[in-house]
C-alpha cells in the first residue's frame, strides 16, 4: 500500500482555513462589487481554467553542469503520475499530463491511460526526443536530428515523430509537439538555408502522419544547445514554417525562448492574428533561460501575456484555442511544490486578465487617454485574486491552501521511503 493524501486530510486542513477565507472572500466581492464586477464569474472562469504538467517537471531538473536529486523522486512514469495527481487533487487546475517519449514509454498505453484516470489526470500534447541519443539508436543526432545533413539520420527523425504520434492516439492526445536542438555553434559549418529546406521536409513527412483533429506545434528557441546559429530560432521561422505546412501546424510560445526583454506579448497579439497560436510552455527568466517557475520572476509579463489571451478569449478571435502547458526545470525546490505554485500564479494571472473591463480600456484606447488606459490594465494587476483562487479549489474538491496542506501531508517524506534513489535517472532534464 503506497501512501496517499486523502480527501479527509485535505478537508480537515481546509476546515481549519474556512473562516478566514470566507472573510476574506466576501470582502474582495464588496470590492469587485464597486468594480460591477461579479466575484461569482470570476470563480467560474477560475474553476474552468487548467494548464498541462509535463511528465518530467516532477523529477529534480539540472544544468549541464550538475543535478542534485531530491529525496523521493519519481522512478519511472508511473510515479510521475501519481506526483502529477497530488498537484491536481491540491491545486484543482491541472487535469491533464504531457507525456514525453521515449522517456515515458511502456508496452501498454491504454493501460496507462487507465492508470492517469485512476488520478483523475488524461493525456495532453505528446512530445517527441531528438536532441539526445538513445541506447539502440542506429544513428547519432550529435550533428541534428530533423534537419541533419545526413537522409537517413533525418528520416530516423521522422520516424521517432510518427510513433509519438501513434503513441498519443492510444493515450487520448491529438497534438504533437516538435522542438528540435538542430543548429550550429560555428560560422560555416552549415547552410543556414539548406538546414530550413530540410526542416520543412521532414516536418511535412511528419504533418502528412497527423491524425484527423490533430495538429503539430513548433515550438522555437533562439539558442541552446547551438550557440551559434538555431534552425528554429524565433516565432519568425516558426511562424513561417507553420504557415508552409497548412492548418494543422501552429506555433509554441515557450515564455523563456526570446532574447531578454523581447515583447512577448506582442508576439502573441501577432501569432493570434494569424491564427497560428498553439498554445504555451510557462515559465520563468531573468536572462536568456526557461528554466524558473512560472510567475516567480516577472508576474506582470505573464499577467501582460494572459491580457492578449483573455482579450482574444472574450473577443472570440477567430481559431483561437491555444493549449497551456507548464515547462520549466526544478533544481532547487521540491518539483511538486514548484509545480503547484506556478500553476497557481498562471491561473492568477488569467483571473487578473479577466477582471479588464475590455470595453471601458477600448474606450479609453480609442480617445489615446494614455494614462487612464494604463491605470485600468494596473488596477487589474494590483488586485489580490487570491480568494477568488481559493474558492475555486474550495468547490472542486481541492485544498485551500495546496502549499501548506502538501506540507502537512508530509508526502515526500512517505515517497522518500517508498522509492529509493536510482542510478542514471533522466527526470526533470529538460
Ligand atoms: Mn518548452
């Protein structure tokens, strides 16, 4: 019998909390209330909003230079699972898991897919691996993958592509996500354009394969592991690529891929025009990397991208879906804890969004009353939301306060004993 939080644990935690919040709530219901804003829709947006875990966010991330396992990490794929389920059962607003192959991969998918519904967790985009080599792999992806000099090193690529996409129709997924490492670190060692040739030809190999209701994300990321030059480098590229391909490929805007201060939330505004935003992978930067928890760093740039968001949202823009996932490396903290918290402060920033009034910031837009329009998007962000998170959790089942009641759970401290460390584990690398 392995351990688990109970309903009966959470609910006696959140009874403690009960009253506080209850104040707490009816205060910031007066407040919106001045605002004609109504709390009770707001919650309702909150309890429907949900964000992907990635399957390897749970394990302990690492740099290239170190990794430093943390007490209890999952083991294999089905640990995973049952991390991404306490994350959902405390925090209520990820109900979905991106699996990652061939990490994830076992003989029996649809046993798995049972296994996940056992947590109350189903399969979002799949995620295919060729910027590392795997034991029995006939060639080496050290010079690329999907846009290597060498066809047959290519159409190996390919192929890995295909079978995630088989992959994920027996766990219920209908999108693929492609982020190749292919690039260069020195000038003339390829040719920048011949390199895009042959990534618009192995991505339409694998576009060909997509199922009927699928679609295929490229996500981009302008440096790293090439240092010199990236195949898919920026929305740019990626937006050009998608374009070529058809309806079913859109564009992945990974919030730690641009260079530093970029306008993201412009690129956003652009992509959505376009019709070609996929969907996100959150995270946190200070300089160029994607690796800090979402919202730990600069919450008013991830509140700025949820206010393009949720203005396509109310405005019904056309072909507007985009799916959320969470990609980010944890190296220091308990990767539950980590995930738990960025899931939250992405759900805040889509409740912040949504407290806009889009018609009065038209208005204000419309007459270049500068300041008043800037005050509006302002107030919005300074506003505490936190009851209103609280609430949603409160009526889904969830813990009040997930932070502190997984503390109090002491569940790592039962994983710990439960699964011994294992050598040469490839969790949480990223
Ligand atoms: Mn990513």
């Amino acid at each position: 019998m392995t351990f688990a939080i109970t309903t009966d644990f959470i609910a006696t935690q959140n009874a403690k909390a009960l009253d506080a919040h209850k104040e707490d709530y009816s205060a910031l219901a007066r407040q919106l209330e001045r605002r004609a804003i109504d709390i009770e829709a707001m919650t309702t947006r909150a309890m429907a909003y949900a964000v992907a875990v990635p399957t390897w966010g749970v394990g302990t991330g690492g740099t290239r230079f170190a990794r430093f396992p943390g007490p209890g990490e999952p083991r294999g794929i089905h640990e995973k699972l049952e991390d991404c389920g306490v994350i959902h059962q405390l925090a209520r607003t990820t109900p979905t898991v991106s699996p990652h192959f061939p990490w994830d991969k076992v003989s029996d998918y649809r046993a798995l897919r049972q296994e996940a519904a056992s947590y109350e967790l189903g399969f979002d985009c799949v995620n295919s691996n060729t910027f590392q080599d795997q034991t029995e792999q006939a060639k080496s992806y050290k010079y690329g993958s999907l846009t290597h000099a060498d066809k047959s090193t290519r159409q190996q690529a390919v192929e890995h592509n295909i079978e995630c996409i088989e992959i994920g129709q027996q766990l219920g997924s209908n999108a693929l996500t492609v982020w190749i490492a292919d690039g260069s670190n020195f000038p003339g060692q390829s040719n920048l354009g011949k390199v895009f040739d042959h990534y618009m030809q192995s991505l339409q190999s694998i576009y060909d394969k997509l199922p009927k209701n699928w679609s295929v994300f490229l996500e981009h990321k302008m440096y790293e592991p090439a240092f010199y030059s990236t195949v898919i480098a920026d929305w740019g590229s990626s937006l050009m690529a998608a374009t070529e391909l058809g309806d079913k490929a859109k564009c992945l805007v990974d919030l730690g891929h641009h260079a530093p201060n970029t306008n993201i939330e412009q690129i956003v505004s652009r992509l959505i025009r376009a019709q070609k935003l996929a969907g996100f992978h959150f995270n946190d930067s200070k300089y160029g990397d994607d690796d800090l928890d979402a919202g730990s760093v600069d919450p008013f740039r991830l509140f700025l991208v949820f206010n393009e968001l949720v203005d396509a949202e109310l405005s019904n823009a056309k072909g507007f879906n985009p799916a959320y996932m969470i990609d980010q490396s944890h190296n220091v903290t308990d990767p539950i804890e980590s995930l738990i918290s960025s899931a939250m402060e992405i759900q805040r920033s889509y409740i912040k969004a949504s407290l806009i009034n889009r018609l009065e910031l038209s208005g204000m837009q419309d007459q270049s009353d500068v300041m008043a329009a800037h005050r509006l998007v302002k107030q919005a962000y300074n506003t505490d939301v936190t009851p209103i998170l609280c609430e949603a959790r409160l009526r889904k089942g969830g813990a009040l306060h997930p932070f502190a009641t997984y503390r109090a759970s002491g569940y790592r401290n039962e994983k710990a004993k439960e699964r011994p460390a294992v050598a040469g584990s490839s969790s949480g690398i990223v």
